[in-house]
C-alpha cells in the first residue's frame, strides 16, 4: 500500500533562524507566508526556523536564542499567527520538549545517521522529517527511516539538499527523488540549502539563491512530495545562510508556477517513475 504521506503536498518556510529573540522579523515572515499559502489550500504548511544551528561554520556566527527561549518564541508564533511550526534538534534530550510545541521535528543532515537522536524522535507522536545527509546516496537513507520507525512513528519524510559535489559546492541528483520514493517515503526538495556553498565565503556559508527556484520547479516536475526553502524579509541581512535564503516577494511568484506544474504532472495517469524503480 502506498504510504498515505505522499497524498499531500507540503511546504516548510521561514527564517533560517530565530533573530533578535523575539525580533517582529520572525512573527511578519510567519503572517506573510500563512497569508500566500492561503492561496494553495491543498497544501500543508509548516513555518520552520531554528532556535540553535549546532553546525555554523564559525565559532563567531550567531546561533540563535537557545531551546528555552526559541521554544517560548516558536509556541508564541503559532498560538498568535495560526500557523504549524518545524524546527531541528541537535540532541536527543530536546527532543520531548521541543515535540511539546512543534508539529513536525527536523533531524539536520549532517546529523542523520545519529541513532540515538532519530530513536527519540520515533518515540513522538508527530511526524519527522529527515535530511539526508551530503554524504549519502539517496537509497541509503532507508536506514534512518527505519530507525526512527523502529520506534512505532510511521510519520517519516525525507529531505533531499544537495549532494557534496568538489569543494565548496552541492549538486542536486533529481533522480534522487524517484529514488527515495521507490522505498515508500515521500521527499521534500530543500531549494535552498542545495544551493549553499559551504564554507564558500571563508567564515560562512555563502550560495546562489538565484537557482533555488529553479531547483524547486525541476523537482516538482519530477514529482516531489513538498519544497523546503528559506525566506527572509531581507535576506543580505539575515543572521545566517544569507546568501542562499529567498527574498520574500519571491516566494508567491515561484509556488504560483509549481502549482501549476504539479497540475500537469498529476494528468499523467497512474505510472509512476517510483513504481518502476521497484520492478527492477
């Protein structure tokens, strides 16, 4: 039986992180984004931002407000903007605090062959969403998935950003998505972490945001299960990925065109590239 998470298609938006503690920067782009998902009422919409990014490039990069206060912010954000909340944790022991507020937990790529971590988040009752790691190839991620299911949570999507590609750069396997489907999960294309240069501007991340879009209209047409992207007011301004986040404004713009790819490519019929894959 197909896996009923791959009936919805799903967004993950915001921030990269919490800025300013409980800056208005956090609580418009949440207002802004719930008002253009309005427009796609078949879509399910979470608002990610981070309360701590464990893995900047620099010990001097800012790293946001920390579990305590984040969690406050997150649970803030959703009780006042009306919105679904997905942030990342780092160790297992944020776990059950963070599954308290948030509607879906992120294990962060660079993190996502930590058992400990991802039996933790099997043991909530909400879904996870699981990055697959720089390092692997798109079917070894099943083990992860397994993982986190060993523990009774079938809610499990996987997250493909990029793959490690030479220095300082990613390059996105569209197979990769046919692929991950092949093992009955759905996956998410992260636009904009696939566009990073890592490392690429000395003490930061740097990255192309120019490409992001066309990154997520491509992954669309091969037929993701849902786009993860960061987006920010002003995103030269932004307290981390500055350079690979989307501005605002371009957010209504790009999912108007996916939409209307995703359209298209649901008249095909039922043959499917994943069910294929599994015949082989």
């Amino acid at each position: 039986m197909s896996n009923p998470l791959k009936s919805q298609f799903i967004v993950i938006a915001g921030p990269c992180i919490l800025e300013n503690n409980r800056g208005e920067v956090n609580f418009e782009t949440a207002r802004q984004l719930k008002a253009i998902m309005a427009q796609f009422p078949e879509v399910k919409f979470y608002f990610k931002s981070s309360y701590d990014k464990a893995n900047r490039s620099s010990i001097n990069s800012y790293r946001g407000p920390g579990l305590e206060e984040g969690l406050q912010i997150l649970k803030e954000i959703k009780e006042s903007v009306g919105v679904s909340i997905l942030t990342d944790v780092h160790w297992p022991h944020e776990v059950a605090p963070v599954a308290e507020v948030v509607d879906m937990i992120q294990i962060p790529a660079f993190l996502c062959r930590q058992t400990d971590l991802l039996l933790e988040a099997g043991r909530t009752p909400i879904p996870v969403n699981i990055k697959k790691g720089q390092f692997l190839a798109p079917l070894d991620i099943r083990h992860a998935a397994h993982k986190v299911k060993s523990m009774g949570n079938q809610q499990v999507y996987i997250t493909e950003r990029g793959s490690t590609f030479g220095y300082n750069n990613l390059v996105v396997d569209m197979r990769a998505i046919p692929m991950v489907q092949s093992l009955d999960l759905p996956i998410i294309l992260d636009a904009t972490h696939s566009v990073q240069l890592p490392g690429g501007a000395g003490e930061t991340t740097g990255g192309n945001r120019e490409y992001a879009p066309l990154l997520a209209k491509a992954a669309v047409a091969v037929g993701c299960n849902g786009l993860f992207f960061e987006t920010h007011p002003q995103p030269e301004k932004g307290l981390s990925d500055a350079s690979n986040m989307l501005p605002l404004h371009w957010v209504e713009p790009m999912l108007q065109t996916c939409m209307k790819i995703r359209a298209l490519v649901q008249q095909e019929g039922p043959y499917h590239l994943s069910e294929a894959l599994q015949e082989v």
